[in-house]
C-alpha cells in the first residue's frame, strides 16, 4: 500500500467530516441572525461533501482495515471485512459512522424540515465513533471509556471551532465583495459576540488534548516522547495550535475594535478579518494533516 | 486573559497529572513460553502474551524452524501443524501442537492489529534441546 493512502484518506475524512459537523451546527444554532442571501448555506459544495463524506469514510474503513491485515486493498475480501465488522468495536464504530454520515447526507440532500440541526446531530454523533478508531480506543476498562468520552468532546469542540472559522471566512469574502448581499455590520457584530463561546472552545480543546496526551503517554514521559517521531509530531502540532490561537485572539481584537469604532472602517475591517481567519483556516489544515500522521504513530517509538 | 480562566487552567494540569494513564505503545509482547532466548525441551504448547487486547481477525503466527542440529546449512522450515486459541481477553494466544517440536532453533513469528487499529509484527526466538 502506497505510505501516503492512508494519512491522505484520514486527513481528508477528518476535513470533511470536522467541517460539515462544525458548518452544520453553527449554521443552525449559531448564526441565525444574520441575513444570508438566497442560496447562501446549503450550496452545492455543502451537498457534494454531505455526499462524499460517506464514502471517503467507506474507503477509509477498507485501507484500515487491509492495513491491520497487512495486505494491500486490492486483496481485501468479503469475508475479512464482514469478520472485522462483526467481530470489533473497531469495525462496528466504522459502520455506525457510515450509516450517520449517509442519513445527514440525506436530510441536507432532501433539504427536510429542520435538515441542518438534524445533520449537526448525525454529524457530531459520527465524530464521536472517530474515538473508537484511534489510540483511545487502545484504553481499556471505565478509563477507556473516559478516554474515549474525551476524544469525542475534542474532536466536537474542534469540529465547532473550524466550522466557526470556515464559515466567518465565507461570509466575511461575501460581504467584502457584495455588501448588498450579507450586511457587514451584524457580521461584525456576530464575530464580536462570537469571541467569549471561542474562548470556551479553545479552552475545552486544550483542556481535552491535554488529558488525551495524558492518557496516551502519561505527561511525565513528554521528554522521553518527544525524541520519537509521534513526539516531534505533536510539538508541531502545539505549535500550530498556538499560532491559530494568536489568529483567533487578532480577530477578537479586530472584532472588538469594529464595535468601539463603529461602521466608518468596515472595508478595512472586513479586510484584515479576512486575511487573518484564512491564515487560521490554512493552519487548522495544518493540524489536521499532522493528525493524519499522528494518528499512525506509535507514543513510545 | 482573567484570573479565574488562569485558575481554572492551573487546576485542570493538576488534575490532569494526578489520573492515571495506561502508557499506549503500539502491540509487543510482554511475556512468553518459551520465553526469547530459552533453552527448552520438546515443547507442545508456545504462549505468547501481549501488551494490549488484539483483534483475532488480523492475527497471523507462523511457526519456523530456522535451524536442525548436524545441519548447519538448514533452511527455514514452517511448521504447520498447530492450532491458534485466545484467553485473558484477547490478550494471550496459545499455540498448541500435534506433537512436541524436534531438537532445532526455532522462531515463533506473529503479526497483529491492537484495538487502536497499528498493525506490529515480532519474533520469538527459541532452541528446543
């Protein structure tokens, strides 16, 4: 199997599944009192992903799965898969996920009532599982599952995070070119309003990833991890995140600034936002891609 | 940053030190019979035991006799007639032969996925006198 299939599958699974889950939930409960224009929300690229999820998580299922069995993809059979399945919390955590992502897919694809915070469910529940296929699932006993209780409340807690960037960064470009379309003021107003849940939001994804290290490889081996390649991985990783911490503390202040100032420096305001949430989107895929990795690394070389 | 987040940041690294932790590496194995590098005679039963609960379905052993007294030019020779079963939790895997293994050096080989999904492989290495 080719070395990059597999961090590729997972990097994409993660950004597709972390976005929609963060889109959809800020969507629904987040943003409703911006006016957005027709169309804006559940676009075509909102639909193409709640499609795609379902089967970039599929194929994630298989390259894991021929992986564990050390065999290439291509060798897989039926019965290896149905024995996986039915036999591991592993395979059952794989096909619980399938069939969420492919029911939101279904509530954003038929656009039923209240189809976005019925996709936020089925989407935050299907991040949840992403804890029984990772180093937490590896913690046995009442640990394993506050373990794995913890992965979920990261990855959910990310996921609202980089859903709040991703869709701050799209309206913030619409009303930058067309003010007419999505008013800049209670744009601006909502992003400064949006800095205290942020605050909160950062604090539980530090908080979480630092149990998760914990748990993980006890915090009083750091030293000792950090001479592995898992090691070198996650500073990175801290390094990132810090950096996206600096971008979110810029645009709260940028957000705090527009509310002292008031409407006289919006084109400017807009700018600055714009640069710094993409920035901060550009170093949440970093992670992301790091994670790709470092979910394959072993914490102890 | 307020005071009390810095507390409440504080509180929650104490905190996070005092639970205890399982120390994840990826699968090796911790115990076995006979053990790496033992001398041993004729025996019927190999155990391995692992760090962590395995999945079943991605295990392979192989038995190999890599070496035959008076031979010094043998090859690798599979041995095939044993049976596979688990206990302890997915966590123990005995290997039970028809009949007990001849005079030779052996290596006790195995390939394995624990419940995080990291597929680890080792040797045993052994001498049946």
């Amino acid at each position: 199997m080719a070395d990059w299939l597999h961090p590729g599958v997972r990097f994409l699974h993660y950004a597709l599944l972390l976005w929609l889950f963060g889109l959809t939930a800020f969507r629904a409960f987040g943003l409703r009192k911006i006016a957005l224009g027709p169309g804006r929300g559940r676009g075509l690229a909102l639909i193409a992903c709640a499609l795609l999820v379902p089967l970039v998580s599929a194929a994630l299922m298989l390259v894991s799965m021929a992986e564990m069995m050390g065999q290439p993809v291509s060798m897989l059979d039926w019965a290896t898969i149905k024995v996986m399945v039915l036999s591991t919390d592993l395979g059952r955590a794989f096909i619980a996920r399938i069939a969420m992502l492919s029911l939101a897919a279904l509530f954003l694809v038929t656009k039923a009532q209240r189809a976005l915070p019925a996709a936020a469910l089925f989407y935050g529940l299907a991040l949840l599982t992403l804890a029984w296929n990772g180093h937490a699932a590896a913690t046995e006993g009442t640990l394993g599952l506050l373990h794995r209780m913890n992965d979920g409340l990261h990855l959910l807690a990310v996921g609202l995070w980089i859903g709040a960037i991703g869709w701050f960064l799209n309206l913030v470009i619409a009303a930058h070119r067309n003010p007419d379309e999505i008013a800049p003021e209670p744009l601006l107003d909502t992003i400064h309003r949006f800095a205290p849940l942020g605050k909160t939001l950062v604090a539980v994804v530090a908080a979480t990833g630092l149990i998760n290290a914990h748990l993980i490889f006890g915090l009083g081996n750091g030293v000792q991890v950090l001479t592995t390649d898992y090691g070198f991985l996650l500073a990175a990783k801290t390094t990132l995140f810090v950096l996206m911490l600096l971008l979110a503390a810029r645009n709260a202040s940028i957000g705090r600034q527009s509310a002292r100032t008031g409407i006289n420096q919006t084109a400017t305001t807009l700018a600055a936002l714009r640069a710094s949430l993409a920035a901060e989107l550009l170093l949440a895929a970093g992670v992301l891609a790091i994670v790709a990795f470092l979910g394959l690394a072993s914490p102890m070389g | 940053m307020h005071i009390r987040s810095i507390i409440a940041a504080v509180t929650m690294s104490i905190a996070t030190l005092a639970m205890p932790t399982m120390v994840t590496a990826h699968t090796r194995v911790t115990a076995s019979t006979p053990a790496e590098g033992a001398k041993v005679k004729s025996p019927r039963v190999l155990t391995l035991t692992f760090s962590e609960a395995l999945l079943p379905p991605t295990v392979k052993t192989s038995i190999v006799m890599t070496a035959m007294p008076g031979m010094p030019n043998h090859g690798e020779m599979v041995i095939r007639n044993f049976s596979p079963s688990w206990s302890n939790g997915n966590r123990m895997l005995k290997l039970t032969l028809r009949k007990p293994l001849q005079a030779g050096g052996y290596d006790a080989r195995w390939q394995a996925a624990g419940a995080d999904g990291h597929r680890m492989k080792g040797t045993i290495s052994f001498t049946v006198s």
